[in-house]
C-alpha cells in the first residue's frame, strides 16, 4: 500500500493509537484551537476534526451543520436565540461574531461535558489555521482524521458536493500536508469522490448502525449513511468493496468478528467515540488499531494500565 | 487594607473566585508549566502552586518533600526506585534529570486523578520559569496562591527556614509580582517569618482539622498544623489573632458559622481542594469568597449553572 501516512495510524503488538476526538470534547471546547494544542500538549499524535465551508468558501472545523444553541453564543456574550444560521450561510467575517468557547449545562449536549472549561471569544477555526499549526517543527508528527461533513440539504447538489471536496483537498494540499491527512466521512459517495480528487490521501469510511445512535445533541449522520440495514458483519466487507483503507465503526457495533473480519480485508479499524473506563477497556481487549475519545488522559491511562501504550517505543 | 491584590481574590455577588490547584491537577500533571498554561488557557486566573529550594537554592514548584514514586520517572523512564530522594539534597542540575510528567495509576495516588494527562519529558520548574510566563501581557491579571512547603527534617533550623522565605521572597519580587502574589502555607510559624520579610504581601493561613485529613499519598502538613485541638469554630480566631489576610480551610471543616465569622474579622475565605460536584455545590451554596480545584472547567459549569461566575463582569 503506497500511502505513507498508514504507518502512524496501524496499532502494533503493544499499541493501541490514541485520536483525539474533535481535539479534546470533554476537556475544551470542541474543534477549536485551544482543544488541539491541549491535546498536542498532552502527547496526542491523531487529532479528528470535523470540516464544512462558509458562504465565501472558506474551510472551517466545525461539526454541526448549523451554529448550535448549546454550544454557540453571538456577539454580545448570549446564547443564540432564534433560528440557528448555516455555517454555509454565513462568510467568514460574519462567523467571527460568534463565540465558540463552551457550552450551555442546561442542554442535553452540555450535560454530556461537565468537565469542559468554559472560555469566552473563542472563534471557529479555519482548517488552515490548524495546518499552520501543525506544520511546526514541534508538530510534524502529527497526523489527521479529517471529517468532510456533507450537507444533508444538498445531497443531490453534484457540483457543490465536489466543490467542497476540492476546498479541502486545496487547503490540505497547500499545507503540504497530505501526507500526514486521511479524509474521513459518514458520506461513502463524498469518500468516492475523495478518492477521485484526491487519490494521495486514504479514505476513511465511518459507520453507525441505527440500533446503536446515542449521541444526544449532535447533527445526525444517518441521512448520508449507507449502512442502515446492513448486519454488524457486513461493514468491513462493505468498506473493502468501496476500495476504502480505514473502517471506523461506532465503538458499540464492533465485535471480534468483524475486526478479524476487517484485518483480514487489510483494513486499519478506528473505533469512535469511547469515553466511558469500561468500554475503552473492552475497546483494549479487542485490540483495535485506533480508539477516537474525548478523553484523551483517560485513554492513556487505561492503555498503560494494560501494558500498552499509545505510540511506539521509536515514536515516543 | 493597603495590600493591592486583594481584589482579585475577593468574592462579591454573584462571584466566586476559582483557583487551579497546582495548576489543574485532574487534567495535566501537577505544578507543570503545561499544567499551569492549560488553566490560563482556561480562563483561570489564580493559581495555586508548591514551592520549596534545591541543594543549590534555586526555588522550584513541587509539592511533595521527596520526588515520590507515584510521580516521578527516572532518567531511564522508568518509575522511582529505591529510597525517594529529597528535593532540597539534589541540586537543580540534578533534578533536570527526573521526568515528573504523570502518574502511575497502580498508585493509590495515580488513581485520584484517572483523567490527568500522561506526557514524557517534563521537568520540575522554577518559579521564576512561572513568573516569566505570568509577567507576559496576556497574564498580567493572573494572581497566586504562592504556598511555602516548611521541611519537616528542618523545623527547629531557624537560618534554614528564614533563608527558604528569603528565596522565595526574593524571585517574587526579582519579577516584579509581589502585587500579584500572596504567601501560602500550613505553617503558621513560617507565614509570620513571611509578614516580617515581606509585608507587602498578604499571609494566606492553611488550615486543616486531623479528623478530616483524606489526601491520600501526598506529604502531611500535620507536623506544621497548630490547629490539632481547635473547633472548626476557632479558626478563622487564630487566623486573625495571627494577623492573617486569609483563612484556606479543608473543604470539609467549614461551616456556614466559621464562614460568617470570618468574614466578620475581614477575613477571606478559599476552601481546598474541592473535587466531587456536590462538595462544590456546598461551597457554592455557602458562598466562600475562592474555591481551590484541581478541575477548573467542572466548577466553573457549576459556577454558571447556579448564575454565578468566577469574574466580575469587568474583569471577563
């Protein structure tokens, strides 16, 4: 396989990678810079972000489709009132105005995430900003989930689909940093056209099986998810057949089977998002390669317990 | 009262201060300059920290006497063995070789804090490796709790004890941050060496009652404690008669009477070091002026939750 970032993302006899999910959800506010230079600081080595572009096209890490009333306030320092805008609806500049930097407790979503610190006049990144970032000396060790989120009110829009693709594949591109990147979807036909665009980077297709969906006060992935319907078993086989390098199943739907099933098909497995002491460990016990969680000290923790460790000897 | 740094640490309505205990000690190793910029980073404004000297007399922010096994690699990576060597017998060259980056978590210890971040390569810091940081512009309204660490092998050693303040006194103000700062400890005799050397910071008295010790595989502080005997009711009394600024009980040794009482004598209160939610629920409902947590972001959503916040709108 000629991809050379595959290497930083393979689990090993005695390692288990650690990917910090949305930078660190459960420590600082999500997808913002502050929770990726925590998790940096604290050793982590994969970062998973989620990535959409504004109105005038530039690409932004955020996850929700629309600025989110549990975790967004506006200019005046107030929880959003009203209808939630579009990211997609918005330039840059105007989301400037709004402060990203923690979370309303009285939301389901906020409830999740007692932990979090609460920051005022946090904006939402640019991708490129990140990609500064990491492209510094201290940091080029530092690899990427990269989550293209397509939006559900534009399923059948061709054009601005793949135009999204080739907005991030250009930032990407422009960092220099496709060799450090994998794209990432719940959406397999934008993966397709990934693989299309921008045959350099692996592809990483995530799953969720309906039965298992439990993550109160997100968008949902279930409109672009082909899944539905499909046996726990069938998922690698699935990824394989669209040519995909990574299967990345929701924690609750991967059993011994399809992992072996998914190593024999030559796939890495990234499960997300494990925050919970007992499902990490049977996350240990099952020997992904990768384990996505909000809480990355908590990983490291579990995994040292288990004679593990999250990069090995050489990398540490 | 002249002393210029007693407004940030003040309660009011609708304030209460929050400190970070040894920087954030249930998210990143304790008193660690990435320990102490992750609580700046979130939003937290007084720190408090450890301090005690070298062989060589250079002030460093540790808490425990002896480099402790649950804490502390060695040059090698490997945990602590054999007899635990005593910060003041190494010199600052030698302590550089220790790596004081994590817990081990089959500790009774390590497993206080099962989400604190595990990283390699830290070393101890000075105090004045803090002070630089704090007197960087963004820091300028950043306060301490600057707790002194009495050795109990050198109690009686009047010169040893003197010249331990002297250097601490010394670096505070080599930076410039006496107005910032306010002199820590458990022990009551070293607090008065502190107001003769340096009257123009406030002496902050620690106090913990022996029925309610429970910081499992830290140093004791009961050799240094003279309140073994008092009622809860007595302290913020000998606080006062001591000409203290500031009373810090145990969490669990105060009372709604206590506090009303030292708020009579022009006392403010800090409680230490409250964890579990419904402990900072109390301290909230009490209303002490600062609460010591080694998880910022978990009080300041309790802060919120209850219509409160740890600034004045002034200061946010």
């Amino acid at each position: 396989m000629p991809y050379p970032q595959i290497p930083a993302f393979s689990g090993a006899p005695g390692v288990i990678r650690l990917a910090g999910h949305r930078g660190a959800r459960g420590v600082l506010p999500e997808n913002t810079l502050e929770g990726f230079k925590f998790a940096l600081t604290a050793g982590v080595k994969l970062l998973e972000l989620d990535v959409t572009a504004t109105a005038d096209g530039v690409v932004v890490i955020t996850h929700n489709h629309r600025l989110t009333r549990s975790m967004v306030r506006d200019a005046a320092g107030n929880w959003l009132q009203g209808p939630e805008p579009k990211v997609s609806a918005l330039t840059w500049a105007e989301l400037q105005q709004y402060d990203a930097g923690g979370l309303d407790g009285s939301t389901a979503y906020g409830q999740r995430f007692p932990d979090q610190a609460f920051l005022s006049g946090v904006r939402i990144p640019r991708l490129a900003d990140l990609l500064a970032l990491l492209q510094q000396p201290a940091h080029q060790d530092v690899h990427l989930f990269l989550e293209i989120k397509s939006d559900p009110d534009l399923l059948a829009d061709t054009a601005a689909r793949q135009s999204l693709v080739q907005s991030v594949v250009d930032a990407v591109r422009t960092a220099g940093m496709e060799p450090r990147t994998v794209l990432h979807s719940f959406d397999w036909d934008l993966l397709a056209d990934c693989q299309r665009i921008a045959p350099e980077m692996p592809a990483s297709f995530l799953t969720q099986l309906p039965e298992n969906d439990s993550e109160v006060g997100e968008d949902s992935s279930k409109e672009v998810n082909p899944v539905a319907g499909c046996a726990a078993l069938d998922l690698p086989s699935r990824v394989a057949d669209a040519r995909g390098q990574f299967w990345c199943p929701y924690f609750e739907d991967i059993t011994p089977e399809s992992l072996a099933l998914a190593r024999d098909l030559g796939l890495l497995t990234m499960v997300w998002t494990v925050n919970e002491p007992e499902d990490i460990e049977r996350m240990i016990s099952l020997g992904v390669d990768a384990i996505c969680t909000d809480y990355p000290g908590r990983v490291q923790r579990l995994l040292l317990q288990n004679g593990l460790h999250w990069l090995p000897a050489a990398e540490r």
